[in-house]
C-alpha cells in the first residue's frame, strides 16, 4: 500500500536534503527513517528523486531568483509598521525557511510528475511462441508478430509520441499521425516513423537488427545516435557488437515469407534457394553433387509444403531426391 507523508514529514526530508538541519532534526529524521520499513522506501525514492534535480538546480539560480524577489517586495514595501532592515538573524532564518519551502515545493512536484510518469509506463506485452498472431495497438495501427517474439506497449498513446518495445520479428503498417511519431526500441537500435510499413528483425540471439521498410520513410538509430534514413526497398542493419550502421537496396524478396508464405525466386541459384529454404522450413538439404548448387531456379511458391517444393525443384531439373526424417538430399 503506497504511503502519503504528513507535511512535517516532507518538510523534514526537505530541510536534510537541502542540509538546512541541525544535529537534533538530524537524528529525528534517522530515527523516523528506521521505525518502518515503509519509511526507509519513501526516504530513499524521494532523495533518488533529488538527485535527479540537480541538472534543474544548476540551470536555476536560486540565490539570484531570491534576491529579485526581495528586491520586489523591498520596492512596493509602504506600511511604515514593517523594515526590510532586518535583524541578520531574523534575515537567515527567512532564507533559510523559503529555501526550505522551496525545497518542498519542489520535491512535490517532482514526485508528483514522476509518480503520474511512472503509471504512465505501465506497459502491456504481448508475446508468441510457436504461433504467429496479428493484432491492433490503441491507435490503430496493426502489428503481425513472428515465433517467438514479444511487443510492449502503453494502454493509451500519448498525444506527443507513440512508444512501444520488440524483441524479435515483427511487420508494422502504422497508422499516420504527423504529430505523434511512432518509435520502436529494439535492443540497441531505435525506429522512428510518422506512417509507413516496414519489418523490423530484432530476436535477441541475433548478431544484428534489421529493417526492411515496404512504404513510407523509416528512420534507424544505434546506441550512438547515429542515424540512417530508409527508403522503400531499402534495408537498414545495426551490428550488434560494433555498433555499426549501415543501409543497402533490400535484394532478399522472401523476408515476409513468415508473413505471406509466399517464396519467389528469381534465376537465383540452387544454393540459395537451399538456404531459404532451411531457414523457413527448418530442415537440413545437402547435395550428393556439387554442381547441382550451380543450377538456377525461377519459381513461385504459394503457401506450399517443403515437400512439395522439393517435388517441383526435383522435376525441373532432372534430380532424385530422399527424406529421411528432417534431411533432404539431392542428386542427380
């Protein structure tokens, strides 16, 4: 159950961390801070929240934000009954009371900021195992989610960005929205779009993360905020190790085939075919001839089995074929 702090309590954790307290303050602090649990977790949330001001304290000046302030009241002082020539006591202890007050007002709206940003992040996830899925995110847009892959994502986007988190293989047609960016964390890369369709590859296995941009202009960053634009027909490739980026004219025209189904090749050689195939069907094919690897296929398959395409690559060419369990070989 989330604790709410009394006004001496903030006014207390404010004057330590603004070091405003006395030995006495000090040790009733220490001593409140040790009776609960509770309070040890409160204690330490809002001072890691201090920390977190000092980039703001720097870039306001406090002293000279006061002294404006005095110099103010000093200017529209009338009532005879009331001196700015204060005793030095009475002048410290006021300071020191408004940069307490400060302190505090501070401190509640920063944890108030932080407490609302932190329900904010409560993100939903979705994930899949052996079976794709297809679903919509809050604004409309549609994800197609590969094997084992997760997404991320807010209840409600906001009305300045839409965030959302991939591990894994995912295709995106984003709803467009010029003022509300859509942005992918992906590991150790970011994509930014306005409206587009794209795939991004990103399983945390993998050596890299791609991404292969169908409609639209896709923008891609590493860790080091370098960035590379992505046309259609482009693909876009972060090293995982070296962080390098890199894009090139997308030439693999079976990248949605976990998408689609569909395999199109085109005078490619019997060596790559092999290759796609073993990726997407997840079997082993050998060649009981080398020159057989030399050959070239155009073909089109159309949500076909692997067996079947063995059947048509077979016939084409004149070759024999055996299957034993998950190897398939080849030969004249």
């Amino acid at each position: 159950m989330e604790k709410y702090l009394q006004e001496n309590e903030w006014n207390s954790i404010a004057k330590f961390l603004a070091k405003e307290t006395d030995i006495e303050e000090e040790g009733k602090l220490k001593v409140w801070i040790k009776s609960d649990p509770q309070n040890q977790e409160e204690f330490e949330a809002i001072r890691k929240t201090w920390e977190k001001c000092k980039d703001v304290e720097r870039k306001i000046d406090l002293d000279e934000n006061f002294a404006k302030i005095k110099e103010k009241i000093a200017q529209k002082q009338q009532s005879p009954y009331l001196s700015l020539h204060e005793p030095k006591g009475l002048r410290i202890h006021r300071n020191t009371m408004i940069r307490i007050a400060a302190a505090v007002v501070l401190l509640l709206g920063i944890w108030f900021l932080l407490r609302q940003h932190s329900s904010d992040e409560k993100l939903l996830s979705f994930s899949t195992d052996e079976q794709k899925s297809v679903f919509n995110l809050p604004d409309g847009s549609t994800v197609h989610l590969n094997k084992f892959s997760k997404i991320e994502y807010p209840p409600v986007f906001g009305n300045k960005n839409r965030n959302v988190k991939l591990s894994g293989e995912a295709w995106f047609e984003v709803k467009a929205d010029k003022n509300s960016p859509f942005m992918i964390e992906a590991s150790q890369g970011k994509i930014q779009v306005l409206g587009t369709s794209f795939e991004v590859m990103a399983y945390p296995d993998s050596s890299n993360i791609q991404v292969v941009v169908a409609s639209g202009l896709v923008e891609l960053k590493n860790i080091l905020e370098q960035i590379v634009l992505l046309d259609p027909g482009m693909r876009g490739t972060i090293d995982k190790k070296n962080n390098s980026i890199n894009k090139s004219v997308n030439k693999d025209l079976n990248y949605l085939f976990w998408r689609t189904g569909k395999l199109v090749f085109k005078d490619t050689p019997l060596s790559e075919v092999v290759e796609v195939l073993k990726k997407n069907y997840e079997v082993e094919i050998s060649f009981g001839d080398a020159t057989i690897s030399q050959l070239k296929l155009t073909a089109t398959f159309d949500n076909q089995s692997i067996e079947s395409i063995i059947e048509v690559i077979v016939n084409i060419f004149s070759l024999k074929s055996k299957n034993s369990g998950n190897v398939i070989e080849l030969w004249k």
